[in-house]
C-alpha cells in the first residue's frame, strides 16, 4: 500500500515500463530538467548510475523528496568533503522521486501530483560550465590603460600611448573579430575644470573594407564604470584605435578604459567550451570514486559516529546490522561478584562477551572488560551482533558507523 495513492491504494508499474531499468548521465539531467531542475542537471554525472527493479520500485513508497542546502551543492563540487557522499545520496533521492511518478501509477482512483524538485538554493555558484558544452563567451583578446586629461583641446588623446611622433598607435587585433566591448570610466580629481560628459570614438580598420568609425553615446560621468558594445559589419578587422571626446578643456581628470574583442561570439553571450567533458566518462569515474570512498570509511575511517542504541540487553541473544564500523559497549549494571582489578581503565570479569558475524556464522568473541568498551575493526559484511551477559548484567550497546 502506497500513502501517495488514494485511501492508502496499491501502485504498480505502468504500461510498457521494462522490468529493470538503468539511468546515467543525460538520462538523468533530462529527468531534471524536465521537471523544474534544470539548476541542477551538472549534478548528473556525480550521481552516476541509477537502476532497479521496476515492480519492487512502484510497489513501495515514493522515496521522500529532499530538501537541499547550498551546503549540498558546495559538498558535492567538492568530494574531498565529509559531506560529499551524503549531499550525492540526496541528489539521488531527487531523481528516485521524479522516477517514481514517470514509471508508476496507483492501481485506481487519481493519480497524485508529482512532488516539486527543490528550488536551486540562495548563493549556490555559478554551475553553468560543468560537464557542459557551453559557457560564458570569454574575450578573445583585451587591452587597458588609464590616462589624465591634460590636453587643451576637447578631443583627449588616445587611451594607449601614442607613438614617437604624436601619432596615435593602433590595438592589432586577432582574426575573426565580431563584436568589441568597451569599458570606461572617468574619475574627477584635481582642481578642474572637470568633465561632465563624453562619449566614445572607435576607429576599426578593416583588411578589404574601409575603415569604421563607431561612437558611444554620451556618458554623464558619476563615478561609475560605462559599457559599450560594438557589432562589427565584417569579420576581418585587423586594428582598431580607441579615442574618447570630452566637454573640458585642460580638464585634470582621469580616463580608465579598457576594450575587450570577442571572436565568433558576442559579449554576455554563450561560447563553445575548449574540450568539453565527456559525461560518460566522467559519470564512471564519479562512481569509481564513490566506490573507493565507500571503502576508505569502512577500512580507513577518519572519525565513526553513533548509530541505532541497544539498551537494556541482558541474557542471550542477537541484533540486526549494517554497514558498522564497530560497537560502543556500555554495562548499567554490574553485579558484586563480578571481579574487578583496579587501574585505568579498570578492568572487569565475567560479566559477559559479545559477537558479530553474518548468517554464515560468527567471528572470534569480544570478552566484555572495561565499561565503556570499543570494538572496533569490524568488517563491512557483519550483518549480526550477538551478545551473552549474565542474567544479573545489563548493557546498552550502541552501533557505530562510519561518516557520511
């Protein structure tokens, strides 16, 4: 029975749906994206493959849909962090929860809503060149200078350094410009006269075409920084020389500029990433590494933490377990004839042992000496703790597992 369905109904696989599945990669970023989380499709790789069998999958309660941190966002780009399997382990709950509602139905009544992905969280970065074939258009070239206005004309001098006669010098340019950014700034100092207003003078040669003289509108200096953009009528400028026109004369104010070209794409626009990740690849060594994380903490932990409690263990018998990295033993109550042998810590008999094992059988027995007690080293296939204390012995055993 499925809370999802109406009056508590059954689910069952839809129509045509295969007995198993397998999701990776694209597949996944689809899923995503197609539901509201398009924010978080780089997240696909990292989860890598996702499969199960589809009758056992609908005939169980949807998995719960996370909520997610900036924090999971940050620890999955980074998988030297604790939390990084755990902020993965979320993303995935995301796609078993979209899977749910594509791949089952409940048996009658309405079919309920699927349940909204998680909204990008408040200060996340700038993911849009990860795993990506696109990204922010990046210049092709740049040049910047800052000069004073000193000249008594009110046409300044060029932005660059002019050449050994007076000559205004030329940015040489790269092949294949189309479009020019221009930044500018003017800052007021000095005792004046100061400017109040200018505009932009861009001359751009061209290899077969006359030379283009582009101007800005005027700009009202307030101590802000300008941009223009310039579109280029032919692709096969070659030099262009950078003026700026002022309204004072002798002014003693200071011009930062600074051009940026822009080969094949426009300026705020999307360009082609260099050698864009394969996310197949990718995806298999994100598992790999999930792997190899797995078994550094059970073999190699950094830290344990604790798990589900026992208490109020006495007599004979046996607990269910999994995945721990040891137990944490603790005696509430130790009879007067237990033996005691004074020291730190002080060491304490016949009040019992414990074991762990599988179904298969059980391991070398832990004799119960100090309270607390560690046992530690306990390998990942333990699937069962037992335990003999005397009747006059009681315990709380605590699982310890390994860090998410």
């Amino acid at each position: 029975m499925v809370s999802v369905c109406v009056s508590n109904g059954p689910a069952q696989a839809k129509r045509g749906v295969p007995q198993a599945v397998a999701f990776a990669g694209a597949a996944l970023a689809s899923r995503l994206n197609n539901r509201g989380g398009a924010w978080a499709n780089w997240v696909a790789p990292f989860i890598g493959v996702v499969s199960f069998e589809v009758d056992n999958f609908c005939t169980t309660e949807p998995v719960a849909m996370p909520t997610i941190t900036l924090n999971d966002v940050l620890a999955v780009l980074n998988p030297a962090s604790l939390g990084n399997f755990t902020a993965i382990e979320k993303f995935k709950d995301v796609i078993l929860n979209i899977l749910w509602y594509e791949l089952c139905e409940c048996v009658s009544g309405a079919q309920p809503t699927p349940t909204p992905v998680p909204a990008q969280p408040a200060g996340s970065p700038d993911t849009s060149g990860v795993f990506g074939n696109t990204g922010p258009s990046l210049p092709c070239a740049a040049k910047e200078n800052t000069v004073f206005i000193t000249n008594s004309s009110s046409f300044a001098l060029v932005l660059w350094p002019t050449d050994g006669n007076g000559n205004n010098t030329t940015f040489t340019l790269p092949p294949g410009v189309t479009s020019i950014r221009v930044h500018s700034l003017v800052t007021t100092q000095g005792a004046g006269p100061h400017v109040t207003s200018y505009n932009i003078s861009m001359q751009v040669g061209y290899a077969a075409h006359s030379t283009t003289t582009h101007n800005s509108v005027t700009h009202t200096p307030v101590g802000v920084e300008y941009i223009d953009d310039f579109t280029l009528t032919n692709t096969d400028a070659t030099g262009l020389i950078l003026e700026y026109a002022c309204n004072a004369g002798n002014a003693t104010d200071k011009f930062y500029g600074k051009v940026e070209v822009f080969c094949g794409t426009t300026p705020g626009g999307t360009g082609i990433a260099c050698c864009p990740a394969d996310q197949y690849t990718t995806g298999l060594l994100l598992s790999m590494l999930q792997a190899v994380t797995l078994i550094q903490r059970q073999h190699v932990p950094f830290a344990y933490v604790p798990g589900h409690t026992h208490p109020s263990l006495s007599g004979n018998g046996e607990f269910s377990v999994q995945g721990i990295l040891g137990l944490l033993i603790e005696l509430a109550s130790v009879p007067g004839r237990a033996g005691e042998l004074a020291g730190h810590p002080e060491t304490i008999y016949s009040v019992g042992w414990v074991n762990v094992g599988t179904a298969d059988g059980w391991l070398t027995k832990h004799v119960v000496e100090h309270s607390p007690m560690l046992v530690l080293d306990v390998p990942g296939t333990v699937t069962r703790v037992g335990y003999s204390l005397p009747s006059d012995v009681s315990a709380t055993i605590t699982e310890l597992v390994r860090e998410a």
